[in-house]
C-alpha cells in the first residue's frame, strides 16, 4: 500500500489527506497514475519550450535512476499555453501515455489506454483506464482548467 496522493483540480496539485490520525492509503495505482502525468517530465532535445522558456524542466531524482529509461513525468507542460484544439488534445494524451507506459514495462498493467476531450471552455477531461495483469479495469478522471484560453 502507499500513500494516498489525492488531486485537487481545483488548485491542480496533489495533497496527502488524513483519516483521523492516518495517512490516507491507496490500495491501487492512483498515487502512481497522479504523480506520473502531473509531475514535469524532462523535455525532450528536440522539444520546443513554450513562451521561449529555457528550462527544460524534470524531476531531480531522474540523475538517481538505476535504469536510464525510468524517468518520471509528462511532457504535457510543453503544451500548457496551447490553444484549446483536437491537436492539443492528441499532444496532451500521447505525453500522458508515454507518462503511462512505465506500468506495462513494469508489468503493473497489460494495458493503459489515455483519453483526453474538451469538454468545456477552458476544461479539458482526461481518462485512463489501466487494465490490470488479470483483467481487471481501473478507470480514473481528471478535469483540468486550462490556461490558454
């Protein structure tokens, strides 16, 4: 079990939360599905900063990893300012795959599947269905507001 890290969408961060003197706990894979699409990946060489940026972002404790490949995060901060289009959407979907694609590496998941829609001005909806080794589905929902609008 780990720590529960609960989404706030409206302030869009994560929080822990008690449960009278506890910490609350996660049995499944929310924290992990928070923290890996929430969290801003490293940009990629050829990726463009938005706004002219210069920082390329990332968690620190990416220099720490055992395994070169197991990095954590989205890249889906690069699309923050972007306006509210389909092509968004797609952008913002295939970083939260990627972001995602560490838990069928991992052998956690068989597969993740990533959804993102408009759904309202300024709001985009994201789900992720997580599929588990025996069959079972996980789905989680984010509504996010989003900045360029």
């Amino acid at each position: 079990m780990d720590i529960l890290l609960a989404f706030d969408e409206t302030l869009l961060a994560g929080d822990i939360r008690l449960v009278g003197a506890d910490l609350e706990a996660d049995d499944g894979l929310k924290t992990a599905v928070v923290i890996s699409i929430f969290t801003d990946a490293r940009a990629q060489a050829d990726d463009e900063l938005p706004d002219g940026q210069t920082d390329p972002r990332g968690w620190w404790g990416d220099m720490l990893a055992d395994i070169d490949a197991d990095k954590i995060g989205s890249r889906r901060w690069l699309y923050q300012r972007e306006k509210q289009t389909a092509e968004t959407a797609r952008k913002i979907r295939e970083a939260d795959e990627e972001a995602l694609a560490w838990l069928v590496d991992d052998g956690i998941a068989k597969q993740v599947t990533v959804e993102t829609e408009w759904i309202g001005r300024g709001i985009l909806g994201e789900r992720i269905l997580v599929t588990k080794p025996d069959g079972d589905v996980v789905e989680y929902r984010f509504n996010h507001l989003w900045e360029a609008v």
